[in-house]
C-alpha cells in the first residue's frame, strides 16, 4: 500500500512547478481588461478567434453582460489536501466573478450560464496569447453542457505535467437559495420553446438539475473550507481517498458524480468519509477507504439519501423532496445541494455491485485483495455479460419526444441524452427485471475543443455502451408471464410489450398475458435477451433496430460444429448425457453377474458438458457397407467413402468388493477382462446392444454413440502400490503404473461428476471451458495443458467470479490455484512432496481437493516451452492437407493394422522429439509448427540404427 501511495502521489518538485504555474496564472487573470456593457445576445466584441463555449438554443435571451477582473482566485478540490493522483494531475480554481456584472432575474433561462460562458470565452481570449500556455481549450464539466470549464496546461516539456481547470463562480450570497429548492422553476416553457406568450394556466415544472448547477457554483469555497478542517482531524483521510481512486479508475469509474476525481467527486467523497468515521473498518491499510466501499454496499441512496445538514431549518427541503427530484440524494452540509444529482439509479448500482465484490475480497483472507482491487483493470467488457453500443446518439431526440419528457428536456439544458439515459435504463431494467440483476451505462463523455470551434453537440459523445449483467436461472427463458387477463394490471402489461403480447392458457388452467421469444437452439435463447432490448427501444423509443449494435455471442462461432450447425453443441451433450443415463441404468440392473455393479462414472469431457465438438451420432449407411454375417460385422465398400470416425466415450464400471478377487495385479486383469466380456454378453442379451468386447474394455453401440466401459476394483491401485523389499518386508509406495490408474479410475471420475454438477448451477460454465480450450488449441498449445487442467482453471472463475480479474497476470509457476468444488477456490502456495515424479522447478497446476497435497491435474512442461510462441519465431511449418487428416480413417487402422489411433503411424515428437519441439491445434489447425532444440545443432557421433 505505501509503495503504491508513492507511485501515484505527486513529488514535492512537481508541486513547486504547478505552483509557480498558478501563481503566473493568478498574476495574467487580475490584468485582464475590462468590456463594456452590452446585450447578452450581443456577442461581436468577442473577436473571431473566440466562440462563446455555450450552445445557444433558444439563443435570444435577457439580460445584460459586461467583463470585470475576477474578485477572487481559490484553488479548490483534492490539490490543496494533497490527494490528487497522477497519471492525471488536475486543479481546479475557482474564479470569483463580481457581483456588478450580475442583474435580478439572473437565475432564470440559463442567463447566468451565459454570462458564465461569456466570462470564461474572455478569458480564454487573453490567455491564448501568452507564451506560457501550451494549450488553451474549452471542455464540459462532466460533460453538462450547462457548465462549460477552461483548461489550461504548461508549455513545453511539462504541458503534460498539470491541467488546470478554471471554474467561474457567482459573488457570494448573490443568489438566494430559496429559489433553487428542487420544486422551483427557474426555466419557463414559453422561452424554451421559443412562444410569445405562455399558455393560461399551465403550471411551470420544476427544474431540480438546473437549480442545483447553479447552487453547486455556490458551494465551491465552503466545501474547501469544510473539508480542509477534517482533513486535519482525521490524517487517515488522506491515504484511504488516494487509494479510492486508485479503485475507481481501474473500475473507469472515475468520472461517476458523487465518486469523480474532480473538486466536486472530492467534496462528496471527503464528506462521505466524515459521515463515516465514527467505525472504520481496516482492511489491508485501507483505512477510510474501506468504510467508503462498506457504505455504498450496503446503503442505497436510491431509497434512503443521506444529508450532512446540522441545521433543523423547517423550511429548507426535506431528504423526501430530493427524492422526488433526483434518483441518487446525498445532500451537502449547507442542505441545498444534492451531490448526486447527476449520477442516474444505474450507475450507482453498478458502484454498489462492485463495492460489493471489493468487500468480498477484502473479507477472504485467501485472496490477494491489493492485486485483485488496486492493480487490476476492470472496464465494462470484462464486467457484463452482454453489451450493446446505441451508435446513432442522435435518435435519443426522437425518443424524448415519444416519451414526451419536454420537463427534463428543460431541466438538463436541452440535452436529449441526459435527459433520455434515465428512461432508457429504467425501461430495459423493467423489460429484463428476472433476467438481469444489472443493467447498467457508460458515462457521456465530450471531448475538449480548441477556443476557436464551436462546442461540441448533444451528439458529440459517439456511441453510449451499455451493459448487461445476467442471473442465470432466468437469462434463457422464453416465457415473460403477465397478469390474469382480467386483471386492472393486464392492460399495462400488454401496452408494455406491444404486439408480442397475446393471451396464454397455463397448466394450471389460468388465462394469462405472455409474451413468447423465439428460440429453438440454447444459443439461440441465450440471445433472446437481444430481442427484448431491440423491441423494447424500437417501441417505446423509435430507436430503429440499425442504431444498435448487440455483442452477446461473438465467439459462438468457433465452438460449432460445422458451419451449417445450428447451435453451439449443448444439444448434443444433452443428448451423449441421456443416452449414458439410459446405459448406466441397464448396467445397474443387469441381471446374471456375478458380482454386482456399485457405481457407474463418466469420464469422457462430454459427459461434463466441456468437449469444444461434443459427439454427433453416426448410424451406418448400409449400402456403403458389406455385411459379413459370420462374424456380425460391417466392412466399408472400396468404392464408397470412408465411414467416419466415432471418438469413443469412456465410462468406468465399479464392482462391487469380494473376497473373492485374487491380491495379484495379473489375476486382477484377467478379472476384469472376463468381467467385460460378460458384459458385452449381458448387454446384447437384454437389451440387445450391439457390443465389441476386448481385454481392457468393451465397446457399447447405442443411440449412435460408442461407450467404452472399463471395469474397475476398488483395491486394484493400492494392490499396484506394494512393493517387497530386499529384506521381504513389504511397504506401499506410489508407482507410475498405480498413479496413472488412480487417475483413472477415481480421480477423473470423481472430477467428471462434479464438474457436471458445477455445469448445472452455472449454465455458461459448459461453452466457457470449450471456449478456453479452443483458444488455448489455437495457439498451438494443445500437448502443453491438459483438458483437465483447463477445465478446474475455468471452474476456479466460476467459483469465485472475481478470479477472472487476475488470470491474465498471473504468473502460476510462483501463484498456483488450487479449486475446491465442495467449497471455495483457494489461491496461494500449494504444499508439494520433496519426493514429486514430475519437474517441480518450473510448472503449473491445479489441485483438486480433497487431495490437496498431491498435484493430480500436473503439467510437467517446461515454463520456457509453454511459452515459446510468444517470444520467438517458429523455425518450420507443416502444412496438413484437412482432407487427409486422420481423424476420418482412424478407424480402418484400427480394424486393420491392429492400430489404437492413427496417430501411431506417425508421431513428429516421437521421432524428432530429440531435435524439435512441436505444437498444433488438434480442434481444426492445419499448421504444426517446429521449433529446433539448441542442442540439435551440436556435433553428434555419427551412428547408424533401425
């Protein structure tokens, strides 16, 4: 923590050059000439060189404007307490304009918003003609369009050191605030739309966003005040606000209102933090920090606002009255101005939801909480589900006016997309209410603008991103089930949802609304959440279908299994699943063996919905086959294509534990080898399975599957671990024979079934392990890392879902994982036997539990090969024709050369593994790529062998 305080605290020597920056900055603003006193409209004393920083819509306007030299310069937010964080080093003065340009009425039809503009444009004017400036643009101050700001930044080597931002603020006590409670109005409707006369009787709407961007230029001075005073009390403030916004901007939150890293974002935090000093909570030297992130998991400001007022002045607003206005109140000492009244419900639940995971890490005495919080990036595309871009912003003008919100249109200055973002948010958050348990929005941002342009449009921000997070037993439903038709709520329902919505008759017997999304595929229903959000803009918003661009299921694609398939392959292991229920019972109740069977267990990644291209079932084409009666079997014709390859699916047979069973390993297998040809009589017997029986397992044909069951006894492993010592005694030690059967039959089993259970609470874990598997095959690695190993890596996400934040940086050889499917993941050094079979200098693995001391999912590859492809070239290509891959002729080499896969016709690594090292994608590559060995360019006796 303090290492990282360094880091992003500003030197001392830095300090002295932004101070002598703003001392010149000081000297040039008092030296300003004056103006004379024109019409606010009257804007040709500007030179051309100027644009006033301002939209002007309606432009015409009262009042009267004239440029005095500022009363008074203060530099106001985190600078002065000391923290402010590079790489952005802001500071913020306020700049006190007189009281004498100022006129009665000020406070209405953006008049003092011009006269701000104005004031700021003159500024800009003079102080682009000075040397000492690097640049001199305008920008929004959180991308209001009401409150534009001027920055300005050093010349030369430190223009990167320091933006300035001047920030024009009224006289005190100019205003009286009384005007700008959140029920009054301050902007009338016949100006706004430009009418002569304002229509008889019709009340004015209140204008809280307005008011309050008025009131906070106000408060500049005392909020310095206020906060400098705590500052010294509590000295821990500090530290715990640096780190905060440490927290944020990985998060990019830091623009967010009340959270932001400007003078206002400081205000609120620091009185945040005052709010909450009375119990501190201290995690890992967060200090303040942690109290801020405990709050806002825990309270909602959406239903309970908070207000440091000390006074009970009966006739300032109540907390009840800013709810009525603002959709987040955190209300300031002063009792006027809400410090969240920017910030829409969306955004500060997805503060709230993050708050909430940091609270669960810093909890877990397990995890590395200073990596997973304060080192690690988390922008919105790693933290939704789905996402989706509005590219054409400009239709949100469309949409106010379908929505008729003319009120907040005169509230926010004119600007559609704030006044249009909390509907939208509000009516997708409705549409998806079982399916999302967040919905959420990416911050408007304006870019800066030279002096001499003119101020960036509503439309100006590009494309808004907003995302999508899902619960996942309700993400896929195709059913949205309304009210009783004859229900007062059944009308709202259908003019919610349009066309779609149409009467349903339920099991129950109930007539209810519904609407129905069409989906025939799981990846199709997985998009329907795409439909509601497309229909939902297009008919409360006349958002068109073109404007939004959906990202929910890009890579999809590559776990198909051909281009004309229609899903993405969970259909098919649903299918392999049953078809191995359906087998396991008939084991269970096969009658006539003479040992019973115990357990029946998968081990095929099919069977725990993790194979990237699950199996298909293949029936014979009969005319493409010659029967040979005899012996029952099918022989492909010469003349017609080869049949195709059907990859076996493994299953383990248990039986039961006899007396009975001889202590000798030989014995053992003559066992089971008579178990499995007794079992493929059984079978064919009962149930009429075709069934092809062979010493270490029987081949079972059915539903188009090949299941290969493997008989197993329990004892068989330990018997493989006694050893006979030279003195006769005999003692029990693991060998490669009776680890690689542990692995066989209990490990992989007992990994299969519990992974299969993960699959069914987490939907996604399934096409997530597919997806990481192909990509890992993609980069040629597929010899380097284990199925299984990637399998638990993904489980470990899903597990504890925060984890995904750190995979990327983790170096596994000295940070190891260690999954734990009955409970939590655990992560730190696992214990490892002196005695390890495998590499123990440089390699990754995973455990899993409860055999936590011993790495049963190992990987014994050198860190340095894993690695390869990414630091140096590949020195030959071997280009494989895909129409004689050998997948598609495995099976004639099997049945006639006596072959166990086609891959022992030729092995690269086998025969050149002395010289090379190689890498292919075994899901589809076409390429494998060879990388010499060093020690294959050294002088070698020459010799001669077969």
């Amino acid at each position: 923590i303090e290492e990282l305080l360094k880091e992003v605290t500003l030197k001392e020597t830095k300090k002295k050059k932004i101070d002598a920056f703003l001392h010149e900055i000081n000297s040039l603003l008092s030296a300003i000439p004056e103006t004379p006193e024109t019409d606010i409209t009257d804007q040709t004393w500007l030179p051309k060189g100027v644009k006033v920083p301002f939209l002007q819509v309606p432009f015409n306007v009262k009042g009267k404007f004239r440029f005095l030299p500022p009363d008074e310069l203060s530099v106001v937010g985190s600078y002065l307490l000391g923290t402010c964080i590079k790489p952005e080093i802001n500071v913020d003065v306020a700049v006190t304009m007189p009281r004498e340009i100022f006129q009665d009425k000020d406070n209405l039809n953006q008049r003092y918003h011009r006269k701000r503009a104005l004031y700021l444009a003159h500024i800009a004017q003079h102080l682009s003609k000075e040397n000492l400036f690097g640049s001199v643009k305008f920008a929004y101050m959180n991308s209001n369009h009401l409150k534009p700001i001027l920055l300005l930044r050093p010349q030369g080597k430190d223009e990167k050191l320091v933006t300035v931002r001047l920030h024009a603020c009224p006289a005190p006590n100019f205003f009286k605030p009384s005007r700008f409670y959140p029920s009054k109005n301050n902007v009338r409707t016949a100006w706004f739309l430009e009418q002569s006369t304002p229509k008889e009787g019709a009340a004015e709407p209140a204008t809280p966003h307005y008011n309050n961007s008025i009131l906070c230029d106000t408060v500049l001075l005392s909020h310095l005040h206020f906060l400098s005073s705590v500052s010294t009390d509590f000295p821990g403030m500090k530290d715990g606000l640096a780190l905060l916004k440490v927290w944020l901007n990985q998060r990019q939150l830091s623009k967010v209102s009340f959270l932001s890293g400007d003078w206002t974002g400081f205000a609120r935090v620091g009185k945040l933090m005052v709010w909450l000093w009375a119990s501190p909570p201290c995690h890992l030297g967060w200090g303040s920090g942690a109290a801020l992130l405990m709050m806002t998991a825990t309270t909602d400001l959406c239903v309970t606002g908070i207000s440091l007022a000390k006074d009970t002045d009966t006739c300032l607003p109540a907390l009840a009255d800013f709810h009525h206005a603002f959709e987040v109140v955190f209300v300031d000492p002063s009792g006027l101005v809400n410090l969240c009244a920017d910030m829409t419900a969306s955004k500060y639940h997805q503060v709230q939801f993050e708050a909430k995971c940091s609270m669960e890490i810093l909890d877990d005495r397990m995890v590395d909480g200073f990596q997973a919080l304060l080192m690690t990036s988390k922008p919105m595309l790693r933290t939704f589900d789905h996402v989706f871009h509005l590219k054409h912003v400009s239709k949100l003008q469309s949409a106010c006016k379908k929505m008729e919100l003319l009120n907040e249109l005169m509230d926010r200055g004119g600007n559609y997309v704030a006044a249009a973002l909390p509907f939208i948010i509000s009516l997708l958050t409705r549409g998806l209410a079982r399916r999302a348990l967040l919905v959420a929005h990416s911050l408007p941002e304006t870019p800066e603008w030279a002096i001499d342009a003119e101020p960036p449009k509503h439309k100006d921000v590009g494309s808004l991103m907003f995302g999508i997070l899902f619960a996942p037993e309700f993400a896929a439903s195709k059913l949205e089930k309304g009210p009783q038709a004859d229900r007062p709520e059944a009308t709202d329902f259908r003019t919610f949802w349009g066309e779609k919505s149409e009467l349903r008759r339920f099991q129950d017997g109930t007539i209810c609304e519904a609407v129905v999304w069409e989906a025939s595929t799981i990846c199709q229903k997985r998009l329907i959440p795409e439909q509601i959000v497309r229909h939902l803009l297009k008919l409360h918003a006349d958002i068109p279908e073109s404007s939004i661009c959906y990202t929910g299921a890009l890579l999809e694609s590559v776990i198909k299994n051909g281009k004309k398939a229609l899903g993405t392959g969970e259909e098919d292991m649903v299918s392999v699943v049953c078809s191995y229920d359906d087998l396991s019972r008939k084991l269970w109740n096969l009658e006539g063996l003479p040992l019973t069977v115990t357990a029946v267990q998968g081990v095929h990644p099919a069977l725990r919905y993790t194979d990237v291209f699950p199996p298909v079932p293949m029936k014979p084409i009969y005319s493409f086959h010659k029967q040979v009666k005899i012996r029952h079997l099918l022989l492909p014709s010469e003349e017609k294509p080869c049949p195709a390859y059907i990859t076996p699916l493994k299953i383990i047979c248990h039986m039961e534990g006899s007396g009975q069973w001889p202590q000798d390993k030989e014995a053992i297998k003559r066992i089971k080898a008579a178990f499995h040809l007794q079992l493929a009589e059984l079978l064919h017997q009962q149930h009429q399975l075709i069934c092809r029986p062979a010493v270490t397992h029987t081949d079972v044909y059915k539903d188009g599957y090949v299941f290969r069951l493997q008989v197993a006894y329990h004892r068989e492993p330990l018997i493989l671990k006694e050893v006979v010592t030279p003195e006769g005694m005999l003692k029990y030690q693991d060998t490669e024979e009776s680890q690689r059967l542990e692995l066989e039959i209990l490990h992989q089993p007992h990994l299969t079934s519990s992974l299969h259970g993960l699959q069914q609470q987490h939907p996604a874990f399934g096409s997530t392990c597919r997806l990481a598997k192909r990509w890992i095959s993609a980069q040629l690695l597929s010899d380097n890392i284990s199925e299984e190993c990637v399998d638990l890596l993904v489980a470990s996400l899903f597990l504890h879902p925060w984890k995904k934040q750190l995979f990327g940086q983790e170096d596994f050889p000295l940070y190891s994982v260690s999954v734990s499917l009955q409970a939590h993941v655990r992560v730190g050094s696992v214990p490892t036997k002196e005695n390890r079979s495998w590499n123990c200098q440089a390699q990754q693995y995973a455990c899993c539990h409860p055999q936590q001391t011993e790495a049963v999912w190992e990987e014994g590859k050198d860190r340095n090969v894993i690695k390869a492809f990414t630091f140096c070239p590949y020195a030959v290509f071997l280009l494989v024709n895909p129409l004689e891959m050998w997948s598609s002729w495995s099976w004639l080499m099997q049945r006639y050369c006596g072959l166990s896969d086609a891959t022992s016709l030729f092995s690269p690594q086998e025969a050149f593994g002395d010289l090379a090292l190689f890498f292919y994608d075994k899901h589809g590559g076409e390429v494998i790529a060879v990388l010499w060995k060093p020690s294959s360019f050294q002088p070698q006796p020459f010799k001669v062998s077969f």
